[in-house]
C-alpha cells in the first residue's frame, strides 16, 4: 500500500537532528510494514529571496531523504501567494501520488484543504495532546476535517481529560520507536544525563482566570529553571544541549553557576546521525516538560524520551499525569519535585543495569514502531468516513 506522511517544518529546521526523527519513525516504521512512503512537506524559503541560499538549506534535507530511503519519494511544495511553488517535483507529480495513496497521515495540523482534497483517505496525528485541543477549542487553529483523528495523549477524548475534545472522534496511539534504528548501547562508563531541547522558543498558553484573558509563558526554559539548583542536589553529572541564541546568555550562566553542563544542541545533536550518537553516548535522560503538560495532566511523553529508552538509558523525567503505559521506578522514574528528582537519579546509579535492561524492555513492550503502525493502518483504512 502507498502511505504519505505530512510532516511539519523538518527541511527549514536543518539543525534539528532530534525533530528530523519524530516524523522519521514513522515512515520508516511503516517501509518496515511494507509501506510505500512518500513525504510531503510545506518549505518556507527564505524571506531574502535568496536562491543560493535556499539551495544550501535544502542540500542536506535531500541528502537525508536519499539515507533514509526516501529519495525521489520527498514531495516538497511552498505557498507562492494562494499557488504551489513545488521543489524537485511538479504538481501533477504531487496530485498523482496523494490520489493514489491508501492514506495520508498529517501532522501538519494547518495543511492546506487542497493537498487534502486530493487523498482518498486522512488521518489527522495529535503529537501535542491537550494543547492541540486546546488551540483548536479556544479557536487560535482552524483545523481542515480528517477522515481520521490520532492522538498521542492518554486523557485524549476520556472522561478524565481537562480539555475538551472538540467534538472529534479521537483514536489513542503510542508514540512509536523503530527499534532497529535505536539498539540497546549499555556502557556502565557513561557519564552524564543529558537532555535537547529547544529553549526559549516562542509558546505562550492563553487562558482566563477570574474573568480575564491573560498569557503564560509555555516553554521549556521556564520548566528548566524551576529546578536550576538540581545539580546541588545529588553527585550525578547533568547536562543539557539546547537550542538558544544570543538572548538566552542570563539563562545559560544561571544553569552553569549552578552546576549544570550547558552545550549548543547545533554542535552535539544537529543531524540525525549526531543526535544518535549524543543520546546513546549518555548515561541517561533527566528532562522537563512544558507547563502545559502538568495543566492538561495529559500522561504525555516525548519522543525523545523514547530514544532514550530504546537505546537502554534509564530516564528521570517530570510527571505529566496518571498512565496506563508509563511505569515510575523501572527503566523510568516520574518526578514531581526536586527532591524527587535527585532521590532517582540516585536510585538510577545504584543498580544501573538493571534499569538499563528495563528501560529497553518498556520500549519494546509498549512502544515498538511495527505493531504501533500495524495498529494506526487498522484503524484509519477499517474506520468509516467521519467528518465532524
């Protein structure tokens, strides 16, 4: 069966090794099942016109596409005004392929209503649980009708979320991991906990207290530096590669006065293959999640997490609400204080390869790219047309 994914602004995004693979585990989970995938994507070029310069961004987005597999399959288009402007392909190529296609999977959540006209069958993919809810019911995102709605998020559409489900039949699915390409890599000599991340990137959560419209800051510098004095706090070696720029300097020496390790993640993870091998040359994972996350007690893990997980790195990670699929103690510990924080990370250390051998074994019980995707094929091709 011919598959498109519909990915968000991985070709204008040349240093995000780590984002390059949210979408990436997908297609190739699904070349894995026997699938026929194709990639479609929005590029952004450069508001210089530069020709030259557009070329050089999207020299290494090719090259990627041809490693994985993916050459002569990248379907990618920019907006000129209300046309397609396509790259490396023609309209008739790109209306061809999505009308030929058994489906298309979108995480590209304001995808233009053509592109999806033209398939035969659609599936919506929710990575950002309750948020994206939340947007779509506040209405900040207008959001075309999908045949199909995914979602990443546990509460998704339950009786126990705290966001409305906007009237939308939502499907629950796992975050998938391809194993193959994330080997289990013990090395008891491994030395800190790292993370990436974006930091300070722009994200701003609209709510109303007591009658008023008001703005909180939704990003991960705010969850970092709630626990800034962690590395006071126990023996274990931290470390974070983060995507900032000049503007963020006050953060970073705040971060290093306290101890923690601070690197640009351009530098250690600005490729897929470099973000493999920084996340596999770790000891483990200590991160945060936004704020959102805690608010909306969404059960949300990221994909990277799993990365981690699948490679044998125990993680300490903040908890995001009660789970059916996420343990706390075994290969992944859930924390809600910095006291928790610290307590894990020693635990984590005193019998290291035992949660290493237990945060691969979660993976491959509960998060295996093949039987995941097996199960989003079963339900978008066997589901009936729904159209809110």
């Amino acid at each position: 069966m011919i598959a498109v994914i519909s990915v968000y602004k991985v070709a204008n995004f040349p240093d995000g090794g780590g984002h390059f693979w949210v979408y990436m585990q997908y297609a190739q989970g699904l070349r894995r099942l026997g699938c026929d995938v194709y990639w479609l994507e929005q590029f952004r070029p450069p508001a210089s016109g530069d020709s030259a310069q557009e070329a050089a961004l999207l020299a290494p987005f090719f090259e990627r596409m041809k490693r994985f597999g993916l050459e002569g399959k990248t379907l990618l288009y920019a907006k000129a005004g209300n046309d397609f402007r396509f790259v490396g392909c023609e309209w008739p190529d790109v209306e061809r392929v999505l009308k030929r296609a058994d489906l298309l999977l979108n995480f590209h959540y304001a995808i233009d209503s053509r592109l999806l006209g033209c398939a035969r069958r659609t599936a919506l993919v929710d990575i950002d649980p309750g948020l994206l809810q939340f947007w779509i019911s506040t209405g900040q995102l207008n959001v075309p009708a999908h045949d199909c709605y995914l979602t990443t998020g546990e509460t998704v559409g339950t009786p126990s979320a705290r966001f409305s489900d906007c009237g939308l039949p939502w499907h629950r699915i796992r975050p998938p991991v391809c194993l193959d390409l994330w080997p289990f890599t013990y090395d008891p000599h491994a030395e800190a906990f790292t993370t990436v991340s974006s930091w300070s990137t722009t994200d701003w959560l609209k709510v109303t207290e007591n009658g008023k419209t008001v703005l909180r800051e939704n990003t991960k510098r705010v969850a970092f530096l709630e626990f800034a004095e962690l590395p006071r706090h126990t023996r274990q070696p931290l470390e974070l590669a983060l995507y900032t720029d000049e503007r963020d300097a006050a953060d970073l020496a705040r971060l290093t006065q306290n101890g923690w390790r601070v690197r640009h993640s351009a530098e250690v993870a600005g490729s897929p293959d470099a973000y493999r091998s920084y996340v596999q040359r770790s000891r483990g994972e200590f991160s945060c999640a936004k704020a959102s996350c805690m608010q909306f007690q969404n059960a949300w893990v990221s994909d990277r997490t799993l990365c981690y997980l699948a490679s044998g790195k125990p993680v300490v990670v903040q908890h995001t609400g009660p789970s059916a699929c996420l343990p706390n103690g075994e290969g992944m510990f859930r924390f809600t204080s910095l006291d928790d924080a610290a307590a894990a990370l020693d635990a984590i250390n005193r019998d290291y390869g035992r949660h290493c051998r237990a945060a691969r074994d979660l993976v491959e019980a509960r998060f295996d790219a093949k039987r995941i995707l097996e199960g989003v094929l079963n339900t978008t091709l066997m589901a009936r047309e729904m159209v809110p």
